[in-house]
C-alpha cells in the first residue's frame, strides 16, 4: 500500500498526496469533458485554492515523492503521514 499524507499550514489542511502516480485534482472546477493532469509519481488533491500555486511550484521542482514532502517542510508546511 502507498503512503499517504495530509499537508497541512498554520493548522489548515491545504493539500492531500498518495505516493502513486495518478491525477493532480485542483481546487479550480475543470471544463466539462476533461480529466485532470497525470502526475508519475504521485496522486494529489489540493483542498485550499490560495496554497494551490505554491504547492505546484515545490512539486514542479521535485524527483520523487520524498523530495516532494521534504519541500514542503523547508517552505513551513506542516506533513503528517495519514494511516
């Protein structure tokens, strides 16, 4: 089984990421028809619209899950393993 993890700020949860490949769920409704992007090493759903941009930004710049998470955490957010 993949871990998963809660992301949250300042107590609020912002982000919830699985370690398998699968969809990016934005917070933004998608146009009718279309699925969300493809990530190939995680599954995320961001739950707060005003983090969603950041968030990309640290996974935009990450190798792997673990990466991913360690960003994360050096930019003040807090990871707690779900499970």
């Amino acid at each position: 089984m993949s871990a998963r993890y809660l992301i949250t700020l300042d107590g609020e949860a912002v982000l919830r990421i699985e370690d398998a490949p699968g969809p990016l769920v934005s917070t933004a409704p998608r146009r009718p028809g279309t699925l969300p992007a493809q990530h190939p090493f995680l599954t995320a759903t961001a739950l707060d619209a005003r983090q969603e941009h950041a968030l990309r930004g640290l996974l935009d710049g990450s190798r792997s899950t673990d990466d991913f998470v360690r960003r994360l955490r050096d930019a003040g957010y807090e990871v707690a393993r779900e499970g």
